[in-house]
C-alpha cells in the first residue's frame, strides 16, 4: 500500500512538472510570435534557439545558440545586444566570432535541473524574449528487479506478475511492459502497462499449466532502456493454494491422526507436499514444522503425549510452489495409558509416646518428568503391599508403627498404575545446617527465597514448605525441592498480595531430616487496616506506662517493622519513641503528658490511630485520699474485733483470741483420781505454798509399774497431757511421745493442799505435755527454779529441782533421806552425777 502511494505521488509530481513545463513553453512560443516578423508564410519568431538535446542527462553539458533573424523588428536599425536565461538566472554568453551580432552561443556546464527553460532575449528595458527552448534532464531506467509470478489455480486461473522497478528516481517518463514467450507453443505476449503500475494478471487463456514458459520485464525512457532478469516457470508450481481444511481423530496410542482436503477448485492436484504443527493445549508456542512430501491423506501425527489435547495445523504447495496459508486450528485428544514417572515427595513426622507409633502427613506433587496419561488420577499409598490411603488429593494421613521404614506411592487412572516411588521415612535429626533464609517478591506471583548454610556431609537436597497463614488445613501446604548445592529456589503459587505466608527452608539428609529455618513473608505490603487502642496508666513513680495489644494477622498487610508513639504535653513540643515489636508498652517519664498517638509501620505504608488525651491528679492527692481511706477502713475493723470479743458471751469465741495457757510458777495442780470426772479450780483461803519445777528425765531406762501406769491411763482429763510429757520425752528411747514438737515438763507435789493434813499416800509424780513453749527464753530441758511469789520465804524442807545456781538452799539436813520419796528423782540425781 505503501509503495503504491509513494509511486502515485511521484507520478502525481511529474505530471505537475510536466504541466508547468508546457505551460512555460506555451508562454514563450507565445511571445516569441508576439515579437516576430510577418512576411508572406504568415508571422515569423525573431529569433531561433538550437540545442544538442532538449533531454539530457542529469548532470551533462548544454549547449545552446540564438539567431536573430534580419527582419525581426526588435532590432531594425540598431545595435543587437543578446543575453541568456535559465528560468529566472542570467547565465554567461558569447557572440559567435564568424557571426554578427545577432547570433550568441550560451555553455551550461552542469544541467541539473530536472526540468527548465533557456531564453535568449534582446537587452532592452524591460529585457525582450525572442526565443526559447525546454530542456528536460534524468536518467535512464533501471532494470526491474525481483519480478515473481504467482498462479492462482480458483476460478478464473490466472497468473499475477510484479516486480520492483528500482530505487533510483529517473525523472523522466518510464514505460514499462512484461513479455511472456511460450516454446512449446511458440507464442509471445506483450503488455504494456500503465505509467507506475508496476504489476500484471496474465489471463488464463495465455498461458498452459505444466509447460514452462519466460517471463520478463522491460523499461524504456528517452534516455533508454532495460530489461529484468528473465524468469524460467511451469504456472502449476507457481501455484499458491488454497489453506487445506482438517479433521482430527485419534487411532493410537501416542498419535492423532490428521484427515485433510484442498478447496473443491484445487482437489483434483495430487502429491502435494504437506508441512504439519501442532502445540498442547497449555501451550503458547507452535512446535517447528514436520515436513510430508507426496503427502496423502490421511497424515499421521506421533510420538505425542498421553491424554493430552493437542491443536493442529497443516499447509500444502506443489513442489517449490510457495506454501498456501496455514489451516484453521483442529484439537483432538491421545489416548489415555498408565501414569508414567515419579513423584516429588515431603513428609512430616510426629510421634505417640502412648501408642507407640508415628503419626504421618505425606505429601507429594508431580515431578518435572511425571505424566498423568490420563484423567481422574487418583493416588494410593502402600506399606508392604497393603493401603494405607488412598486419595485424590496430593496429601494424605495416616499412623504407622515405628519399625515402618519406607511407603510407596503409586499414581492410578482408568489405564492402569504408575511405577512405585519410594519415599524414606525419615527421623528428625538435631543437626542445624541452615543458618538464615529469606524470602522477597520475585514478579506477580512468585517468592525468591534464598538461604545460607553450613556445610554437611550426607546432605541430599533441601525442601522449601510454604503455606498461607490465614488458612488451616493440609491442602494449602506446598513444597518445592531444590538440589544440594543450590542456595536459592523461586517457588510460584498463588500468592496474594498483603496475606502473610509461612515459608520453612529443610535440610534433608540420607538418613533424616535437619531442624528447619521458619520464617513469614509477604508478596507485597501496605500499611496496616487498623491501629490498636492504647491502655494509658500511671505507675508507683508516677511514671506513665502505655500498652497496647497485638494487631490481628488478618489486618497487618506486611511485617510490623516498628511501633512509634508520638506523645505531648499541653506546652511542650512532640516527642517520638519508637519501640521495638515485641514490647507493644513503653513507660514516659514525664508525668504531665497530655496526648499521645500510636503510629504503626510495614514496609509498605504507616497508619496513624486517633488520639489519645487523659489527665491525671497529682499523684500527693491520690495518696492522702488513699491513705484516709484505708485508715478509715482499717479503724472500722479493729472497733468491730474489739465489740465481738469483750462483748460476746460464748467462751469459745473468747478462747480463740486470748487461750489459757498455764504458768508452772504461778499454778495450782490437782491431784485427780479416778472418781474425778470434772476440773475444779482451787478456792483456798489460805495461802499454803506449792512447790512447782521442770522436770525431764534425759534417759532412763525403767518403766512404770502397773499400778502406776494405770493411774496415769486413768487420768483423762487435764492431767492426761501431763502424763505423756515425761514417757514420750525424746530421751526415753522405750516410750514414743504422741507430739514430738512439745515442750515437756513435770510437776511434782510434795506437800498438802490448801493447809489439808499430809496425805497417807505415797507422793503422786504427774506428768505432761503441751505444745505451748513456756520457758522459750532458758535452754532446754534445763529449768530453773521457780517459787510462788506469795510465799514469804522458803524453809530448809522446800527444795528446787534443777540445775539454778540462784536458788540452792544454804543447809541440807540428811538428803539421802529425802530421795527415798522421789525414786525418779533420785534417778535424774544419779544421772546428773555420771553426766559430771
């Protein structure tokens, strides 16, 4: 199209060219007659102009002369001054030497004007034109180059010839022609063609489809002429066919079988040459073209994939003839076979320390060489030949036990099963081998994910896990394996943008499995959807501490790089405290701060919470209102205790608060008998004295009498307690005390109560225990002496038992005879003077 314009404007210009040329001659011939001389054959120009060539080449000498006639008016009776111009420009001249005046010769070194006119004219004023001349320049036509013939066999049948006719202007006019020269029939044709048509349809009836004939090109100008290379042919090879329609079927297992027919007009050719495409249905591109000679339908397509759907296309020419346009696309399906190749495999372990096995999440995808070969694929899982799982899924569960080495995993379809693939149950090793691993977006839908590692002997090859945070469940896990000496894998899903992903980077050895490197990372960020509120509450120091909570993952949009608190008093300037991610709190110390606006950041955007303002009062205050207050509460208290006991009338009650615990130097003991069932204090008007002392026996081994012992059993009451002090004493190693956390003692009455005779009996040794530590401040089991303050003074007949330095009596009349009524003293005696 481009070239047709191009050659229509350059006609379009030469025609404007020539138009103005012979106008211009128009007005020169005009006034050459207007200045002529009449004579007897009518008027006559005054002058003549001569030229080698009014068609010269661009670029070529010109040569010009002007003759005056004799009779010409302009120039009767006077001197004849002659001068030349080429269009508008004065141009150099001289007289001829042999001539007169009136003839003058004009040289033009260079012609390069395409097209101008050479006047002579007579120096007046204005100057006279008596003659002049066109002179056109260009150059002589190029060779047509590229001529090509195309039959074409719909009806009617004809042959197109074109050709290039060069990339030289000759600027002047250019006619071409095409002669064709049949031998067998020995007949030539001609056609000449209009001015820039450089193209021609030969009809049908000019030409025989399988014989050969010469066909060229000629183009003549006034400078000369050309003529194109010839071209030798047989029409039918230089048919261009109709694009073949196909049908696909399938016949076998790994071809299609391809069915096509030529136009109705083209269907009686025969061994055509056939080129066939074909792609997958996932496919952008076209495989390279397979290349049928003599080809008959149908054409088998082979060595293609199971179950696959397949687009073809075919094209077909005779022998060298160009190729027909490409079919319509057709699809068909191979037939289905068995899975072929092997699975890539992951496998998470975790064991039941109760019921002894392994619980196991196995997941697998298809390897680079893996083919389904069919539809509905399902998977199962073997263990020695029995089914563990069996699934459409690429993940399965199940529990094995722990002696269990190795499953199979098998791919099934309608065809039959796949080869096994092996997947090792591996043991989870403590053998750290990655040391860091990242993640950042690689394109709309991808992650890089790199990692550093250590080296390590028996490493096989890395598994790289992935999965979206936001969503549960085994069926959005994903892996990719990468090789051992790789540090870096680009993984492709489905990503999303601004949703978290949990990527883990295993090292994966022959025997187990290494600890992973977990991380999160996003496909793109952008600031938070929200902020959290802050808690604001003022500490002991009247510091204030500022708390927030965690943002939900679902509304972070990236990883939080920082918190940044921005707080201010109502005087002061704004301050900024960025704190660290885990914190999520951070204590002023400024106790009058006014305001405060919590600032969250990703690296994709930041977003500001709404502002916070809280007052305080002055921690003083706050402590004197909290010091009233628990004066108040705590004397309220104290007033109620203080009613409840001293008015309450249960002795209980009382007892809780204030027990009667007994004091050994300022108390009365009773001696009980069997008939006793009740405790009475004693009333005495007199004030007889009673002796009382610690007593404890460090080890003696001797035990009570029967009768003795029974008056101790018998004793029920208070004076039970007293019984179980002396036999449970930790120093008497017979007898085992029912409280070993109690203070001992014994008191033993050696004289008449409240001034009653001296009682016949032999003396009564009481015992006790209590768990109340009366003489906390002395050493134990060493008691001093004790006496009853009321008595005047102390006779020779009272005596102290224990070691007291203060309170020894000054004179001791026969002691030997007052042991014979106390055997256990007499003992405690002997026993202290073995100790010494």
């Amino acid at each position: 199209m481009l070239y047709h314009l191009l050659v229509l404007g350059r006609c379009l210009y030469v025609g404007f060219i020539i138009m103005i040329s012979k106008w211009m001659s128009v007005i020169v011939m005009l006034v050459t007659f207007v200045n002529g001389a009449r004579n007897e054959d009518g008027i006559q120009p005054c002058a003549k102009v001569h030229t080698s060539s009014s068609v010269v080449p661009l670029g070529s000498p010109v040569t010009a002369t002007c003759v005056i006639r004799e009779d010409c008016p302009l120039v009767t009776g006077q001197a004849v001054h002659i001068e030349w111009r080429l269009d508008d420009r004065l141009i150099p001249s001289s007289p001829e030497a042999s001539e007169s005046s009136r003839v003058s010769r004009a040289v033009i070194s260079s012609f390069n004007h395409t097209r101008a006119i050479l006047t002579c004219c007579i120096q007046a004023s204005p100057p006279q034109v008596v003659a002049g001349v066109e002179i056109r320049a260009g150059y002589p036509p190029e060779a047509p180059q590229n001529l090509t013939c195309q039959t074409n066999l719909t009806n009617p049948i004809t042959i197109t010839c074109s050709w290039d006719p060069g990339q030289r202007e000759t600027h002047l006019p250019t006619q071409y022609s095409l002669h064709t020269e049949m031998w067998a029939e020995n007949e030539n044709y001609s056609y000449k063609l209009p001015q820039g048509v450089h193209h021609y349809t030969i009809p049908r009836f000019e030409f025989v489809l399988f014989y050969d004939m010469k066909i060229y090109v000629k183009a003549v100008n006034e400078l000369g002429e050309t003529t194109s290379a010839p071209l030798v042919l047989e029409p039918v090879s230089s048919a261009k066919f109709d694009p073949p329609s196909i049908q696909v079927i399938s016949k076998r297992y790994g071809c299609l079988r391809l069915n096509w027919n030529l136009s109705p007009d083209q269907a009686w050719l025969q061994s055509l040459n056939l080129e066939y495409r074909f792609k997958s249905v996932d496919s952008t591109q076209w495989n390279d073209p397979v290349l049928v000679q003599n080809a008959k339908t149908p054409v088998d397509m082979c060595h293609l994939l199971h179950w696959t759907r397949y687009f073809a296309q075919i094209r077909v020419r005779y022998q060298q003839s160009p190729w027909s346009e490409w079919s319509s696309s057709q699809s068909g399906v191979t037939l289905e076979s068995a899975p072929t190749g092997r699975l890539d495999s992951w496998m998470e372990i975790s064991e039941d320390p109760l019921l002894k096995q392994l619980n196991i999440s196995l997941f697998w995808k298809p390897s680079k060489g893996f083919r389904a070969n069919g539809q509905n694929v399902s998977y199962i899982v073997l263990v020695q030949k029995r089914v563990v799982c069996s699934t459409r899924e690429n993940y399965c569960t199940f529990s094995l036990s722990r002696s269990v080495k190795k499953v199979y995993v098998k791919a099934v379809n309608a065809a039959g099963k796949s080869s096994p693939t092996v997947v090792q149950i591996y043991k989870h090793k403590a053998h750290p081998v990655v040391l860091d691993a990242t993640a950042v977006p690689y394109g709309n839908n991808s992650f890089l994910v790199q990692w550093r590692s250590m080296d390590s002997s028996g490493l096989s090859d890395y598994v790289v896990k992935w999965r979206p945070l936001l969503k549960s469940g085994l069926s959005h896990i994903q892996f990719d394996i990468a090789g051992q000496n790789q540090s870096s894998i680009v993984i492709t899903g489905s990503f999303e943008p601004y949703k978290p992903y949990g990527i883990s980077v295993y090292p994966r050895f022959t025997d187990g499995i290494g600890p992973p490197k977990t991380f999160n990372a996003y496909l793109r960020e952008k600031a938070p959807s929200m902020v959290p509120k802050l808690h604001i509450q003022k500490t002991w120091n009247s510091d204030i501490k500022i708390t927030w909570d965690e943002i939900p993952l679902d509304q972070r949009n990236g990883k939080i790089q920082d918190y940044t608190v921005f707080y201010w008093n109502q005087k002061g300037p704004v301050n900024v405290v960025n704190v660290d991610t885990e914190k999520r709190s951070v204590i002023l110390k400024d106790p009058s701060v006014h305001g405060a606006i919590l600032m969250v950041s990703t690296f994709g955007g930041s977003l500001n919470g709404s502002a916070v303002h809280f007052e305080f009062q002055p921690f003083d205050e706050v402590a004197s209102a909290m010091i009233v207050i628990g004066s108040v509460f705590g004397l309220s208290l104290l007033i109620i205790f203080i009613v409840l006991t001293c008015f309450s009338k249960h002795e209980r009650f009382k007892g809780i608060f204030w027990p009667v615990v007994p004091d050994p130097a300022n108390s009365f003991v009773l001696r009980l008998t069997s008939e006793s069932t009740q405790y009475t204090h004693p009333s005495c008007d007199s004030e007889d004295p009673i002796y009382l002392s610690h007593l404890s026996f460090p080890d003696i081994p001797m035990k009570l009498s029967k009768e003795e012992d029974d008056l101790w059993i018998n004793s029920s009451e208070e004076t039970s307690d007293l019984g179980e002090s002396i036999c449970g004493s930790p120093f008497i190693t017979e007898y085992s005390g029912s409280n070993s956390d109690s203070v001992p003692y014994a008191t033993v009455v050696f004289s008449g109560f409240c001034n009653s005779p001296p009682p016949k009996e032999p003396h009564v040794y009481l015992r006790s225990e209590s768990t109340q530590p009366l003489l906390e401040a002395e050493e134990p089991f060493t008691p001093k002496c004790y006496q009853n303050l009321a008595l005047g003074g102390m006779t020779e007949e009272q005596h102290f038992f224990g070691p007291s330095h203060d309170c020894v009596p000054e004179e001791v009349a026969d002691p030997e005879s007052l042991w014979d009524d106390f055997p256990f003293l007499r003992a405690l005696a002997m026993n202290d003077t073995e100790n010494d």
